[in-house]
C-alpha cells in the first residue's frame, strides 16, 4: 500500500515515485480523495471553504497531474478516473447558491463541481 496526502505537494510526488518503483509505471489514476465540510453558503468560514478546495479541488488536481507527467515519460497513455459524489453535479436542495435553514455541504458541492467541470475539458496523455 502507498500512503499519500494528496494535500501535500512532497506526499504525491513521493508516492507516485513509489509507485512507478513497485510496479514500474503507471496506466490508471483513481482520485478519490474528498471530505463534506458543512455549513451554510453564506456563513461558512472561509478557511474551511480554502480547506475544501485544498482537498477536493487542489488534491485531484496535484494527483492528475503526477499521473500525467509519468503517461507521458512512458508514452503509453493513460486513463484519469475521479471519483466525486452527485452532489457535483446534481446537488438538488444543497445548492451551493441556496440560503438554507440548516448546514448544508456547500464546500463539498462547489469544489467538487469545479473538479468535475475542469475534468469535462482535461483530455488525458
């Protein structure tokens, strides 16, 4: 097993040095880091919303691109899955543009969205 802080820029490239070491490269990216902070879209701290992004966003995003510059070197292509929940795309009452009575995963909903709208556009090696 390889352990990796997808939030830590050393963690990732470590890991996929790991990787590229146990099984001599690489063909398939899973990404399935994520977390649901909770909060109303007009009272969520913005360090919670940074740390979301930081996760949900920032950490796909460091992971792809490890995996893709590694497709790449191997000139064999590849193939980048990321795993996020329908709330994404579909997020029905938690709407991260709806002002809710309770705690809603706005943080969850809007840095998951931009990882799936990104990936709709990122044509993998």
């Amino acid at each position: 097993m390889v352990r990796c802080d997808v939030t830590d820029p050393q963690s990732v490239r470590d890991a996929f040095a790991q990787v590229v070491t146990m099984f001599g490269g690489l063909d398939i990216l899973v990404s399935n880091a994520g977390a649901a902070w909770q909060g109303r879209i007009g009272e969520v701290d913005e360090k919670v919303l940074r740390e979301s992004f930081e996760l949900n966003f920032y950490g796909h995003q460091r992971v792809a691109q490890a995996a893709v510059n590694i497709m790449l070197a191997q000139g064999t292509g590849g193939c980048l899955l990321f795993n996020v929940s329908k709330q994404a795309v579909n997020p029905g009452r938690t709407s991260v543009l709806m002002v809710c009575p309770r705690p809603r995963p706005c943080c969850w909903c809007a840095s998951t969205r931009s990882t799936t709208g990104r990936t709709a556009f990122a044509p993998t090696p």
